[in-house]
C-alpha cells in the first residue's frame, strides 16, 4: 500500500509519507547545520507527518481525492501529535537523563505545533497544552500509535538507526546548551524558534517541490554574487574621488574605515555616521567584503520606515545593477490567519486552490540581500502564526544592519536586545547598528552585548562635528504656536528661504497645514502613510525637482521623512519630539553642506494631541528640559545637542522613565512577554497547587500565550491595496480577473500601492462600501472613490503618529 501524503494537482502523481518524511529531514538538516544543531533539526522533519501512516489519516485524504466535490470534514483528523507523542513515549523522563527530556520538549513542540504556533508548556490557567498533546489527548487516530510507529520503523528508518538519530541530536543539544551565552537571554526559547522555522520552511518547502515537479531549491551562489556586486560597488564609489567637496571626502574616508572594520570577526558594531555621511553604502561596503571574510550567506537591512526601505533598495539596485537578488519586504498583504485545520493542507493541496497558492507564495526569505521592517523583524521571533517564524533560520550566519536603530520601540527594547544577542552568540551574525543617533541600548537591565570597543568609525566626535551643517534655533521654550501663528511662521521663513519643510507629529494636524498654506496658493506638498509606498515617492520626485531646480517649495509631513529619506531644504521646523527625531529632522536641513548653515526651529505646537502618544510627548518634554540647560549653560552637552554626549543624556533618561515598559509588557495578563517565555510568570506554582505534582517538564514557557498577545504596534491593522494610478488599478483588476496570475510576483508588486488601516477605518470603508475583498475574503482592495490621487491618499481623518513600518 502507497501510503498518501500529497497529491499533484496537475497529474495525479502521489508524493508517498515516506518520501515527504525524509526528503523534509534532509532539508531541516541543512537548516540546522547553521547552528550545529543538524539532527536536532532532522528529528523534528522525520517525524513532523508521522500521523499520516494512520488508516484513519489514509481514508481521510482518499476520500478527499475521490469526492473534491463533497470532501470530508475539515479538521477531523490530526496528523501532527503522532510524532511529538512518539518521541514523548520512547525518551521523555527516566532512565534518560535530563538533555533527553529536554530534546523530546524542544523537538516535540514544533512536530505538534507545526500547522499553527508553538504551544504552551504552560498556561494562564496552570495546564499545559503541551502534555495534553504528547501525552493525555486520546482520538482514534493516535489509539492506531502503535501501528504508525511499526509502519514508520520498516518505512523510513528502523528502529536502531532511529535511536542512534536521537542520541547524536541530545550530543549537539549538550553541546549547545552547555557552551553558555556571555549574554543573559533564554537559549530554549530561541532555539524551539529556530528548529520550529527550519521545520515549516522544509515542509512548505518540499511541498512546493513536489507540486511544481522540481527536485532541488534553485540555489544563488553567493560569494560569486557578493564578488561581483563589491566590485560595482567600489567603481560607484570611486566618484567620491572625482570631488574636492569635504563632505564627498569625508563620507568617502568613513567608507574605507567601514571596509578595514570588514576583517573583523562577527560581533555586534555601532556604525555612527552623521546624517548625510553615507551610511547605506558605507555599512554596504562592510557587509559584502565581511560577507567575503567570514563566509556570510545574506545582508539583511532592518528599518523603521517603509519610506527607508523604498530609498534604500532603489539605491541598491541602482549601484548593484541587480533587481533579482534584492528582495524588499514591506507588508504582509495576505489576510488569512496562518493557523489552519490539521487537514486543511493536504485538502488544499489536492484541489491546488486559492488559499493554497497564497500559503506557497509567501517569501520565505531565501534572497541573498533582504530589506525589510523593525515590525517584521520582530514578528518573526516573537508574533502569532508560522508565517512569520518559517524565515527565522534564514537569518542565520548572515550581517544584519539595523538603520535608524534608535527607532526600535519601547516596549520592544529588551527583547530586541535579547534577539540581536542570540543572533551574535548563536547564529553566527555579524550585528551593524547603524544611525547618526545611537540609543542607550547597553545601559538598560536586559543589556546588549555591546563591546567598548564597537564603533567602527575612528575620531567620530571630530567627524560628528565636521558634518554640523544646521544651527538649532529654540522656540519651544519661548512660546506656543497655535495654527495660525505656525501658518504665520512658516510664511515667514519662506520669505527668507526657498525651501521650507515642517515636521509635525500626528497626520490631522499635517493636513490642516496643508491645507492652510494650500488654500494660499504655495507651492506646498503633503506626505504621510495614507499614502501608498508609490505616491509617496512621486511626490518626493516632485518636491526634489523643485529644490534641484532652486524653485519655490514647502512640504508638510509627519516624521516618515525623517529617515531615509534623502532630501536637503534650506530651513526646518520641527515640532517637539524625543531628540533622535528632532536630530533626524536636523539631517534634511542643509544635508549636503550646500550652505554654511541651515536653520532648525524647535517649536512647541499646542495643536497636536498628544495624550496617546506619551513616548513623543515625554521625549519632547525632555529636549525641552535640554534647551532649557542650553540656554542657561551653552557649553552643556558639549555645546549642541546633536553631539553623543547630549544623545546618551536623552536616551538614558528616556529609558528610566519607561523602564517598566521595556520588557513588552501585557496588560491583559499582567506579565511580561520576557516572563512568558522564559516561565518565570507564576505559572508554576499553580501548576503544583491545581495538579498537587510538580509539572514533569523542563521548559514552562508560555510560548502560545506570548505570541497571541504579541503586536509590535498595540493596534489592530489591516493592508489594503489602492488603486493608485494605472499599476495600482491594474494589479486589482488582476485580482478581480477570470485568468491565471503570478500571485508571487503580483503580491510583491502589491507592496508598493498599498496602506495599512486601522480597525475604525476598516470598519468605515465597508460602511461606505469602500473596501472590496478578493482570493476567499484575503486580499482586501480600495475603490477608487475612497483613494485621493492628489495630495492625501486615504483621506480619512485620524489623529495617529502610525509611522513606524507597521507593514
């Protein structure tokens, strides 16, 4: 008897459990092999369908095939807990030692978890999810055990070779776990993350192998690559040396410090260029040549904006001469959730539908060059659903860049610390946080394993102050500005200058302005993340050909221009915010030293409402408090407050007055994200009281609970395509259309001419019938109606800073 595992839609060929089993395994052992953990890795791949062997699996799946009209009932059988309960069964607790145990821990949660998220060891309500599945839960599939282990034995491995597998996995977990971090952070929790992803991206992998008729993943050899792209690198930046600018000079000197730091061996660096220094080539020019040292597979660049990433791949692409290997990252604009029934795939599979090829066409990061946002980042390690987690292990032994790292959000910094650890110690990354304006992050209680030694740039106090191209002027202290005055004062400067770019903190008040000085007839432009990735950059073309051409021009944003964006006006003004921000907004004045001195006006806008945004309004009253020293001592803080001294003053008194915030903390469960998954949440000891034992594992973290509560912004969203001028239109009407599409590439094009919604919007657009859904109910799409071409995008009102990358 064949037994069943997947069905090829196009020509009924059977892909049998034994071949899946270990042609899953070969691959989750190649994964592994990045952190030494290769059969750790290979166990969880050769056991993940064990279920599949059952007869109650078999039928299942037969009469799915033979009736797709009428097929069963879907989630009526469980095809994962069969291999986690096995392993459970042969070599949890005595006489095995304690690494047996705690393999059988690691290894079983992500065979049972593997269609929805890891499980709890143990839950708010002190039981454990986890135990039910591999030891309590009875259903007539897992009673036929006994039968699946025999079919298993004589199928895919005996029972001999099977044991000797499990011996050498519990060798590399003591040697893993017993080659201790220099850092505090919980090395089971990343590492069941790190054998869950190998194990989901192997799985997803092999079954998109089988379905498209192929063999092998089509393979990139990188060092070939990463040659010739340091080559094209290096003959862009020999036009430095065709300027005599000292600007060009001394961004071209940072970049050959960048590459001598190249040598170095992996470890965690700061890379300090000013605003304006050139830091996406330089920290680019470190990345290929230590990539060439070190035997590195991929450069990741993290950032806030979205903004960043739009600028910064167009760079890329421009001095690599390269498009199919630079993969951005924004958004994620499938809606469905990942957890799915246990038998849904193989359903899906046979039928080849719609839901099916979104799941396949999701980007499993297999690029050699990758942008992408803090909030994916993020979600990979820590949010709901096994979307997210399958790219883990593809940022292993890779140079990860973080731009704008002081942008990391509060309540994320200490685990943000704890992640970027595990990466240095573990995963072999090289770690660059790269910004003009570098945070604190080694002063806090959950510390970054940062060396003294870390800045890659030599003297950078002197280079800091050769780029001072701006004169800070304090208003905040002075007086307040309603509309009417700021309306006054920005006419005011614009009389004086040429070129005029305010930055306020909430959209309302960016449009309000806009709109004043619009209905005055100036030459005056509007951005904000109502508007998609591609009319932002239109609109930046426009404004950046007014300032090429010296014409005329003002532009009102929120604070998304402040990074990565590069763009030089003759005056700013730049409403109260915390000091990264206001040095940010500093970094478009004057940025390419075209003047003696730009002027940056700090004003204080009463118009912006600022009670649910307490971290820009308590940085603002710290900057505050700054100028106020200022201007009662001129030499504090080293005389401006754009030099390091006044950035580590900020920064510290930043994070002690948020100090109870920075291990995430969940209000719902009066816990910590650091306390779920690490166990130290209490759990246990009602555990004992509610069960009279002692819970009998090692591990007692809450890994589910952790991730259901889990949201880098605390605010439900939704990505939706507008139909932006004619690509726009016609990728919905691609959607919409009767013909087969490249839903891969369509979904990737769809990241440029799409937003993100809040729930109150959402819910208006589908009153207004606004909102139109396409594939199943997963893709949502604007009308054209509810979308302004012009100045405004989205053009409802909210009072939200939503600026951070939320895609």
């Amino acid at each position: 008897m064949n037994y069943i595992a997947h069905v090829r839609k196009q020509d009924g060929a059977i892909q049998t459990v034994s071949d899946h089993l270990l042609e899953v395994k070969a691959l989750c052992e190649m994964f592994g092999d990045k952190l030494g953990i290769r059969h750790i890795a290979g166990l969880a791949g050769v056991l993940h369908d064990l279920g599949k062997y059952s007869k109650e699996f078999q039928h299942y799946i037969r009469e799915a095939i033979a009736s797709p009209d009428l097929p069963p009932q879907r989630g009526s059988v469980d095809h994962s807990t069969a291999g986690g309960r096995m392993l459970y069964q042969m070599f949890h607790g005595p006489p095995n030692d304690r690494y047996y145990s705690l393999l059988v821990e690691i290894v079983a949660n992500a065979v049972i978890s593997h269609h929805s998220d890891l499980q709890d060891f143990l839950n708010q309500k002190a039981d454990s999810p986890f135990l039910t599945r591999v030891r309590d839960k009875e259903t007539p599939e897992l009673k036929e055990l006994p039968f699946i282990q025999k079919r298993f034995f004589e199928d895919v491995m005996n029972e001999t070779t099977f044991r000797l597998y499990v011996q050498q996995a519990v060798h590399e977990l003591k040697e893993y776990i017993d080659s201790p971090p220099k850092s505090v952070y919980d090395q089971s929790f990343y590492l069941t993350k790190f054998v869950f992803s190998a194990l989901i991206d192997a799985d997803r992998t092999n079954s998109r192998l089988f379905e498209e008729k192929q063999q092998t993943v089509e393979s990139v050899q990188v060092d070939q690559l990463f040659k010739t792209f340091h080559q094209r690198l290096l003959s862009h930046l020999d036009t430095f040396h065709l300027t005599s600018h000292p600007i060009n000079q001394l961004r071209n000197d940072m970049s050959i410090q960048c590459a001598q730091h190249a040598k170095y061996p992996s470890d965690i660096y700061t890379l300090s260029i000013p605003t304006g220094g050139g830091k996406t080539l330089a920290s680019l020019r470190y990345g290929l040549e230590h990539a060439l040292y070190n035997d590195k597979k991929k450069i990741i660049y993290v950032v806030p904006y979205t903004t960043i990433i739009e600028q910064n791949a167009d760079e890329l692409r421009k001095v690599l001469q390269d498009d199919r290997h630079i993969l951005e990252h924004h958004s994620n604009v499938i809606e469905s959730a990942d957890h799915v029934a246990e038998d849904q795939e193989e359903l899906d599979e046979s039928a080849f539908n719609r839901s099916y090829q979104l799941k396949l066409a999701r980007d499993n990061w297999d690029s050699p060059i990758i942008l992408t946002t803090m909030v994916q980042f993020l979600n990979i390690f820590y949010a709901k659903g096994n979307r997210n987690t399958r790219r883990l292990h593809q940022i292993a032994e890779s140079i990860v860049i973080f731009d704008e790292v002081q942008k990391v959000p509060t309540s994320c910094v200490s685990i943000f610390n704890e992640t970027v650890n595990f990466l240095k110690e573990k995963a072999k990354c090289s770690v660059v946080l790269c910004t003009a304006t570098q945070p604190a992050l080694h002063v806090v209680r959950k510390k970054l394993a940062l060396n003294q030694d870390a800045e890659m740039i030599q003297s950078i106090d002197e280079i800091i102050e050769a780029f001072r191209r701006v004169e800070m002027i304090d208003c905040a202290t002075q007086e307040s500005f309603h509309l009417e005055q700021l309306q006054m004062f920005v006419q005011k400067q614009f009389q004086r200058v040429n070129s005029v770019l305010v930055i306020l903190n909430t959209k309302s008040v960016v449009k309000s302005l806009f709109e004043c000085l619009h209905q005055l007839n100036l030459p005056v432009y509007h951005l904000s993340t109502s508007m998609c990735a591609a009319h932002r950059q239109d609109i930046l073309k426009k404004v950046n050909t007014h300032l090429r051409n010296q014409e005329p021009v003002i532009c009102i944003s929120t604070q998304l221009i402040e990074a990565g964006v590069d763009i030089s006006f003759q005056c700013v003004i730049r409403s109260l915010a915390g000091l990264d921000s206001i040095a940010q907004a500093a970094g478009r004045c004057n940025r390419h030293g075209e003047k003696e001195k730009g002027l940056v006006y700090i004003i204080d806008y009463q118009e912006e409402k600022l009670t649910h945004l307490c971290e820009i309004k308590e940085g603002g009253q710290i900057v505050k408090r700054m100028l106020e020293d200022v201007k009662r001592d001129p030499s504090a803080y080293g005389g401006h407050l754009l030099s390091r001294e006044a950035m580590n003053y900020y920064f510290q008194h930043f994070y002690l007055k948020f100090e109870t915030r920075l291990d995430y903390p969940m209000k719902a469960l009066e816990k910590s994200m650091l306390e779920l998954i690490t166990g130290k949440n209490g759990y246990h000891a009602a555990y004992t009281f509610k069960h009279d034992q002692k819970l009998p594992l090692c591990l007692y973290g809450s890994y589910k609970t952790a991730s259901d509560h889990f949201k880098v912004i605390d605010q439900s969203t939704t990505s939706v395509i507008v139909p932006y001028q004619e690509k726009g239109k016609a990728i919905i009407a691609e959607l919409n259309g009767a013909h087969q599409v490249n839903i891969t590439q369509l979904l990737k094009d769809a990241q440029r001419y799409s937003i993100n919604i809040l729930s109150y919007q959402k819910e208006e657009l589908i009153r207004q019938g606004a909102l139109q859904s396409y594939w199943d109910g997963q893709i949502f799409c604007l009308t054209e109606g509810a979308y302004d071409q012009t100045n405004f995008g989205l053009n409802l009102e909210n009072d939200s800073s939503m600026e951070i990358a939320i895609f």
